[in-house]
C-alpha cells in the first residue's frame, strides 16, 4: 500500500500540499486530477524520494519498484526493441550473466527466474507495447537515434511500461501521443495488473482507464472511488453539502455571538456567556468551496461570411519532396461552419493536410480555389518557439495595435485572458497552459474565416479543455483541428476525415467505432509510418509483411542459438558424477530449469517454423 500520511510540501516558500493523508491499495488504478499548478508533479518527486517533505511521511511496501516517465528522451545507436529490453533490468542483467556462468548452481538459480518473470516471451511483449504506441515491426529495429524528441518519448513510455513496475507513475503521457496512441493508452491501463497513478487533463482516459480519482485541491488531497465523470458529481455533491454546512454554521456562529454580546456584562448571565465564548473558540470553521473561475476562451467572429465553399481542393498531391508526395489524389470542400477532426497516426501526413489548407505549403499538382478574402487563423504547439520569451501578452498584443489607445490594447489582451498583472507577465514565466492560451489570442486576433487547431489542449487543465470546446461551438466559422482528446472532438466535431495511407478519406463511423478499428488493428499489425514512392498499396503491404517475417525468423533463431547454449551448459551441470546423490537440491533445480528451457526452445521453434511458412506464402 502507498500510504502519504499528514505529509506538508512548500516549493519556494509556496505551500503546496498541507498536512494531507491518503491511503492507496495496491493493485488500484488512479487518475490524479486538479488545475495545473497546484502540486500533482510535485507530489510525485516526493513519492520518488527526489524532493523532501516538509512534514509527514510517503511509505511504501519494501519491495515495490517506481516506474516512471524519464525527464529526457532516448538518444543513441541501440534499436528501439534493445532500448525497450534493457527496461527490465534484472532480465537484462539475468541473461548477461547466463551467458558467463559456470557453477552449476547458479546456472540453475538463473534459469528458474527468468522462467518466473517470464523472460521469454519479453521480446514479444516489447513489441507489442511498441507497436500499441505507433512503431512498425521495422521501425522497432531502427536506431533510436533516427527518430524526433516525441517520438522518442514514445519510447521512453514503451520503456517504462514494458518494466511493469509495482508503481506506475505517468505525468501527462497523453502530450506525446496521437489519437490512436492515446486509444491504445486508454486501454493499456485500464488493464495495468499493478498500481498506477496518472496525472492527466484527458475525461476520456480518466474515464475509462481509472477506478478512484485523487483530487489536489488548495493543497489538500481526497481520494474519490470511481471514474472522473463520478467525481465530478461526487464533488458537486460534496460542495452543495459544504456550503449548506458553512450556512448554518454561520448562523450558528452568530447566535452565539449575539448572546455573548448581548448577555457578557450582566452578572447574572456571565457564566452563560462564558461558555458560549469557549463554544466559539472550539468550533471549527467549514469554509464553502469557493470555485476558481476558468477564464473564458473566445474566437473574434470574421467580418463577413463568404460564399461557400471557402475552399475546395481537386485532384491535389502535396508534400516536401517532388519525388516523394505525402498525400495524393486530395478532393475535398470545406465549408462556413464545418466543424472538422482529422484522425489518422503521427507521419501519416495531417500536418502536411493543416499546412496546405493554411496556405503555408503549394501543392505539386492538383487545384485548390479559396473564397475572395478568406482568412486563416493556425495554431499548433510548436509556435511557443516563436513567442518573445522576454516579452509579455500585453507587449506582444501591442505590436499588432502600435496604434490604438493603451484602454483598449488592454481591454484585448483581458479577453485573451490576462487580466490585470497577469497582462504584463514576461512569456518565459507563463506556464504552459497560459502559453497555449496566449498564442490562441494571437493566432484568432484578426477574427479568421477559419480556425486550424493542431493539439490546442497539450498543457491545457480539463476546466479549461471545457472553454476552448465551447469557444469552438460558438465560432460562426470553420474548425479544422487535429487532437488526440476524444473529449474535445465528441464536442465538436460533425465530420471526421482519416489521413492514411497518403490519402484524406471522410469516416462515416463515430469514434467509438473508430477506436475498436484501433485497437483491433495495433493488436495484430501498426500500419507503417514511413512515407514511400510506391502507388501499389497490395505491393507496398506484402513487402512489408516479409520485413516483419524476416525480423521474427531473425529474432526466432537467436532465440533457439541462446537456448540451446543455456541448454548444454545445464546439461554439463547435470553429467557431473554423483550430483543426485550429493546435492539433490541442486539437481532438482537444474532439472527444472531444464525443462523450462526445453519448453522455451520448443516455443521458439514454433515461431520460427510459422514464420517461415508465412515468409513462404507471402512471397507467392
């Protein structure tokens, strides 16, 4: 049991968490929630012993290992399957020593336990954790070095959970993912054999991964059971108590205060009044929650509304490389008020889609007409890069009205949602919520015709993922975005288009139907991410299916050559003149591990024979 027991935690002189106690079975799944801000990252340092508390005590069962998400992305010549293997590190340090043994003791001690922890099958569990978060079978043998900072966080998430360790803590992993990957997410926890607390601002995930909700809230911790959708009325249920709790005792308070008053200097009611003080004194006050008000999000309106279509694209290819098009045969309209989601894996090319729609990339060939006019507001994430570090919302507001009067330079940058202070805040020190939410102010400032939003909730709490959804419902123009929040596009969205396979196809399913698609399809096969020449789809697919046959038979052979080697060195052991009768202990053993081996070997062979079956076939 993880057990945070009256624990107070200051940062800076802040006090983060005051004298909080919480008890949290093993085995139990926990979305942690509350506004960005208040400690949830915190907590978990202390959890891992990296930050000290101030008052209390966090203890945990002596043998649990912490798992959690590394602070820097893998980077270096080892495949991403060897990067994912070392993540276990007493089968990776079980199988080094395997291969230098000699005593037989041992030899038999380190077979039996690496049939415990069910070594074998790890260089299958590897995969599919990997191709779960998005890697083809021959991206899994790349160099970790290849790949870009997410999705090399990928990795380090696939590392982490393959470890399966007896505490899992993930802060926000959703951020490094795509929709499909948070699909595959979603259902990896909800089926976590250990103990996980996620920190997470997805409804969706916290709704269908998680069995107790943790709540920090003005430094204090409760712990709900249920789903995130059964705290919320847990918690209104709560509040609703509290405050009609907080009225009569108010009431309460001054009744007694008014015989006091009234009563203190006679005589004869002294000893009444008295009592009546001390009955103040203990009482102790209930405070009604006072709510935190989200600040508003809000989209200008565009001056006029345009003939419709605003765009229309025919016949268009489009990508960086002449000879290599991201997407091809492109044919679609976009209306007044579409409400758009784009679905489809990380590199598929949904980025490639906003950028042509957002004028900010030519086509090789096809035709695109835009309306007379037509205005363009485009966010995404990576923008942070070009704000003024030094500068404030205000300052940055001010460079797009050099001549309007300071009240209404002021008025704009309020509605942005920097009231006050809060307007003169140098960007460096905004957190990454109000950054998002500085550069939607900017990317809408001119009221667009049409809002392209590429994972606009990365860093945004769920009170306020609820604002930017109803600032997106009440925009009168178009909505094209791309995120991995189901939440959001459930609220929004009346059209879904799938990026794949170089082409841009309108799903008529929901996406309830789509993430079944997801899942059944990551379960058996990722579909590829590398962008190819090939326009024969059944070519391109049978080729990649031998790759993947030959990596098995390749990873099948190595297999039965370190089985076999363990399986002579046991056997060695075994011939060894009276062992049975000098040790029977330690024959038991090794015959045991013997047969596991033997076991091992045969499954090996197993895969190996299939494998080359299939490698057969496929080449046909």
């Amino acid at each position: 049991m993880l057990s945070i027991t009256d624990i107070s935690i200051r940062i800076a002189g802040r006090l983060l968490i005051d004298s909080s106690t919480v008890q949290i079975v093993p085995g139990a799944r926990v979305g942690f929630v509350g506004r960005n801000g208040v400690g949830k990252s915190t907590l978990f340092h202390a959890i891992r012993g990296d930050l000290p508390l101030e008052t209390g005590s966090i203890t945990l069962p002596p043998r649990w290992r912490i798992g959690s998400l590394a602070q820097e992305a893998p980077d270096g010549p080892e495949s991403l399957i060897e990067v994912v293997l070392k993540a276990d590190l007493e089968r990776d340090a079980l199988l080094r020593e395997a291969e230098t043994a000699q005593d037989p003791g041992r030899i038999a001690d380190i077979q039996t336990r690496l049939v415990d922890i069910d070594a074998h099958s790890a260089p299958a569990r590897a995969a599919s954790i990997l191709s779960g978060l998005g890697f083809s079978a021959h991206d899994q043998t790349r160099s970790c070095s290849e790949f870009s900072g997410g999705w090399r966080m990928r990795v380090a998430l696939a590392a982490t959970l393959f470890s399966a360790p007896d505490l899992l803590l993930l802060d926000e992993p959703t951020n490094y993912l795509d929709l499909e990957g948070t699909l595959w997410l979603e259902d990896h926890l909800a089926n976590y054999p250990r103990t996980v607390i996620v920190i997470s601002h997805d409804r969706d995930l916290l709704d269908s991964s998680v069995d107790q909700i943790l709540h920090l809230d003005r430094g204090k911790l409760t712990l709900y059971k249920g789903t995130y959708s059964s705290f919320e009325d847990q918690r209104a249920t709560r509040e609703m108590i509290d405050a009609k709790h907080a009225k009569r005792q108010a009431e309460e308070r001054k009744r007694l205060q008014d015989f006091v008053d009234r009563f203190k200097a006679k005589a004869s009611k002294a000893k009444q009044a008295q009592s009546r003080v001390k009955i103040l004194e203990k009482m102790k006050p209930v405070t009604a929650l006072v709510t935190q008000d989200v600040k508003e999000i809000t989209f200008p309106a565009p001056e006029k509304t345009l003939s419709p279509p605003i765009i229309a694209v025919d016949d268009v290819v489009v990508g960086y490389d002449p000879g290599k098009p991201v997407l091809s045969r492109v044919t679609l309209r976009i209306d007044n008020d579409d409400r758009i989601a784009l679905l489809g894996s990380n590199g598929n090319g949904k980025s490639t889609l906003v950028k042509l729609l957002a004028g900010k990339l030519p086509p090789f060939s096809g035709n695109i007409v835009r309306a007379a006019n037509l205005s363009v507001g485009y966010f995404a994430q990576h923008q942070t890069d070009e704000l003024d570090l030094e500068g404030s919302a205000y300052d940055h507001l001010r460079r797009l009205m050099p001549d309007a009067p300071e009240t209404k330079v002021r008025a704009r940058v309020g509605a942005i949602g920097f009231s006050g202070k809060a307007g003169d805040t140098t960007v460096k020190s905004l957190s990454g919520g109000e950054k998002a939410r500085l550069l939607l102010g900017l990317a809408t400032f001119y009221g667009p015709n049409m809002i392209i939003l590429d994972e606009p909730t990365n860093h945004l709490d769920i009170d306020s993922r609820a604002a930017l959804a109803e600032a997106i419902n009440e925009f009168p123009g178009a909505i094209i975005m791309v995120s991995h929040d189901r939440y959001l596009i459930e609220a929004c969205a009346d059209q879904l288009w799938v990026v794949a396979d170089h082409k841009v196809t309108p799903y008529d399913g929901d996406l309830d139907e789509y993430r079944r698609s997801v899942l059944s399809a990551r379960g058996m096969r990722v579909s590829s991410r590398e962008r190819d020449t090939s326009s024969d789809r059944q070519s391109r697919g049978k080729s990649e299916k031998r790759v993947a046959l030959k990596q098995q038979i390749a990873q099948a052979e190595a297999e039965i050559e370190r089985i076999t080697g363990i399986i002579g060195k046991i056997d060695t052991a075994l011939a060894l003149p009276d062992i049975f009768k000098r040790d029977p202990k330690q024959a038991a053993q090794l015959t045991k591990a013997r047969a596991a081996a033997a076991e091992a070997l045969q499954r090996a062979e197993e895969q190996w024979l299939a494998a080359s079956t299939s490698t057969g076939k496929a080449a046909e």
